[in-house]
C-alpha cells in the first residue's frame, strides 16, 4: 500500500511495522521493545531538561511514538486496531467524568462506568476522523486544561517537566502490563492509551524557537518517517547496526577484558578466571552446579554458504537465544570460536538439560536472518551439540567441564541438536 503523512493511525502501525518489524525488531522481545522506549524516553529527558537543547529533544518524540507502535505490534502480534483501543478509552470525551474538555483533571477522579463509556464508544467514536492530527486535537480538546496547569501561573519549561513526568509515570504503567499481560490482557491497551495521551502533551506543548512554526504531530513523524528509512532509503530498512549503536552499553570500567566483543557475552578469559575463582573459594556458588558446553553444529559450512559474517550474525543468533533461555544468575561464555559455555549454580544436571532443549527447539524455530551489503535476504537455521555435567563443588569445575565437553562430543555424534547429560556416558576403562 502507498503511505503518506496523513495516513490514519492503524496506516502509521502498518507501516511503522513494515518498516522496522520484520527487519530490525524480529527477534525483540516485548521487555527488550520496552527497554528501548525507555531509553528513547530518557534522552528526551535529558536533552529537554538537562542540556535546555529543545531542538534535540525533539527529535526523540517520533522515535517515542515509534517504540510504542512496536510495543503495541509485539504485544498484538495477530493484528488489532490501535484506533479502537484508544477510542475504547477515550471515545472523544474522557473516560472518568465523560467531558469534553476533561472537568475532573483537578480533583478527585470519578470511577470509571464501563457501561456508560462503551455506549459513548458506539456512538461517537464511528463518526470520528482517526488520523494522528485528529488524535492529538481529540486529546488536546479533552485534556489542554490539564496539561496547562491552569491556574499556577507555570512557566513553558515547567509545564512541560509535568507533562514529561506524567509520560514516565504511564510508561511504568504500560511495563506493569507487559509483565502481567498473562493475567489481564486488558490492561495493556488502557495504559498504551493514556501513555499516547502524555506523548501528544508533549508534542503539543514543547517550547518553540521565536519564529518558529508549530508542526503538528503527524508532520513531525513524517520527517522522522517518510514511507521507507532515512538512512538505508529503504522499506523494508536494511541498515546493519553500526558500531557507536552496538557500543551504546558497555561493562563498567575495569571489566571490558571479561566480555566478548562479537556477542557482548562473557569469553574465554572470564571462563578460565570463574573456574580458577571458584577453586580457590573466591567466586563461591550454590550446589548443584551445573556446567554446559555447546559446540554448533557445521559452523563450517555456514561460512561457506553464507560467509564469515553471516557467520557471526549466526553467533549473535545463538548468543541472543541463550540469554533469553538462561536465568540472569547464569554465566554464559563463548569460550572459543564456536563453542559457549554456561555456568548454573543451584541447577541439577537434570533441569539444565530441559533448559538446554528449549535453546535447540528455539534455534530449530527461528532462523537467523542475514542481510548482506547488497540488500539480499538470506535466511537459515542453525543447530548446537549440548553437553551437561553437574558436580557439587567449586573445585570440581574443571572437571565437570571436560566431562560436559566429552557429553556434547557425544551429541555431535547423536545427530543435530542434541543434548547429552555426562551422567549417561559410559565410565572410562
């Protein structure tokens, strides 16, 4: 479909979704979609009232704007219209006192009538126009009391620190859905709605130079967001991450020499530290433990297919499913090329082994997705040989690691994707 600036809001989510969805933010998960709209969130924060650089600032609110769309595609894989949700909760009047404009800002908000909001829904909400200027109006006209603070005589900076708090507060709001969305599925489109809300305060009320004009907010998403990425020039975006973005979070200080530079995991030289700190008592962990060593399967001929650095996007692959699968207390290391390890305190051989599973189904079901320079599209699975010993002591390490070596040998053998417990291995002669 053709896009343009004055497309309606569920257009934005389509594009928005094939401009970054199946490119950038695949394999994102919705806490990882968060994070990053909190980061977005942050910045503008930072250059709005730490460096007073408006004009900064505000090139942030489209990348706001654009993590919440991804936000909401994550958490509504299977479609679903953003327009209904946030007319559902806001159907042109507000959803506690059922004014327009809003006359409950000031005090004690009234609870919400579902009965009398869903009939206000049915009946004005499908005469409505649902591009994104008509929602910044529909909002301003419900709400520009309230986000002028009037009455206490604010100065513009001001006014806008409480708008830029209140986004925050929603923005907790929405993190408290995702992490309960199990339970109340609900809950999610409510706080998307009143977190959208705050973002049009903000784009709304941002200080403007003298001279300068007011840009409503499907104009300033247009500039960020033409149809296709303004880097690669492209649609679906192709853009590789570059170093400063893969660079953004680094170790503290003190620490860069434990950590793989490939895929941001823990190397060889923190492998051999943790083993020789947990012999000596230094590093102390929690028995069972339990150490995994996972080689992939025919990295060869991935290089060969596909080259070295569809090879490495294959280790950052696999990298990625580890971590998602580990508990935070694991350490997961790439020991050498193309072999990791993890180290499981408080783990039996037996539940690291079922962990260990769910990463060979994971990489059985999603593929790494390679772009090259040129824009070609490849996409292949790869598969990791697991071994898994457990001992009940620090000093014992070393040991179960040849022993968790010997049992992913073993899977090797087996076939693709296999997982050996050291336990089964036959004793040596």
């Amino acid at each position: 479909m053709a896009f343009s600036g004055k497309q309606s809001l569920n257009d934005w989510v389509v594009m928005l979704h094939a401009l970054y969805g199946d490119s950038q933010n695949y394999g994102k998960t919705a806490y990882e979609i968060h994070a990053h709209l909190t980061e977005v969130c942050g910045l503008f924060g930072k250059f709005a009232f730490k460096k007073k650089d408006y004009q900064k600032a505000e090139e942030f609110l489209p990348k706001i704007f654009a993590w919440a769309i991804a936000l909401f595609k994550k958490m509504h894989p299977d479609g679903g219209s953003l327009e209904d949700i946030v007319l559902r909760k806001c159907p042109t009047v507000c959803a506690y006192c059922l004014n327009r404009p809003c006359k409950c800002w000031a005090g004690e908000k009234p609870s919400i009538d579902e009965g009398k909001l869903r009939a206000a829904f049915y009946s004005k909400s499908a005469g409505m126009r649902r591009t994104v200027n008509d929602f910044q109006l529909m909002f301003r006209e419900i709400y520009e009391v309230s986000w002028k603070f009037e009455g206490q005589n604010l100065s513009e900076e001001e006014r806008l620190r409480r708008i830029y708090i209140r986004l925050i507060e929603e923005l907790s709001e929405v993190a408290e859905t995702v992490r309960f969305h199990h339970l109340y599925p609900q809950n999610f489109g409510n706080e998307l709605t009143d977190f959208l809300a705050w973002w049009f305060a903000l784009i709304t009320c941002i200080p403007l130079k003298d001279g300068e004009e007011a840009l409503l907010a499907e104009a300033r998403l247009w500039r960020a967001y033409p149809g296709h990425c303004l880097d690669c020039q492209l649609l679906p975006c192709l853009c590789r991450p570059g170093p400063v973005r893969q660079l953004m979070s680094r170790p503290i200080p003190g620490f860069d020499h434990r950590f793989d530079s490939l895929t941001s995991l823990h190397n060889q030289a923190a492998y051999k530290e943790d083993i020789r700190s947990a012999a000596n008592k230094e590093l102390v962990l929690t028995a069972p433990i339990t150490c995994v060593r996972l080689d992939v399967d025919k990295f060869k001929a991935v290089n060969d297919s596909y080259g070295h650095a569809a090879g490495d996007e294959a280790l950052r692959h696999i990298a990625g499913v580890l971590t998602k699968v580990a508990r935070e207390r694991d350490r997961i290391y790439r020991i050498s090329g193309d072999e990791f390890g993890l180290l499981c305190a408080n783990y039996t051989e037996e539940e690291a082994s079922g962990a260990m599973r769910r990463v060979s189904i994971a990489l059985e079901r999603t593929p790494v997705r390679w772009i090259d320079r040129n824009g070609k599209v490849s996409e292949f699975c790869v598969s990791v040989s697991i071994g898994v010993a457990e001992t009940q002591d620090g000093a014992g390490l070393e040991s179960a690691y040849e022993l968790a070596d010997k049992a992913a040998y073993k899977s090797k053998q087996s076939g693709k994707g296999v997982v050996s417990k050291a336990s089964t291995l036959a004793p040596a002669s």
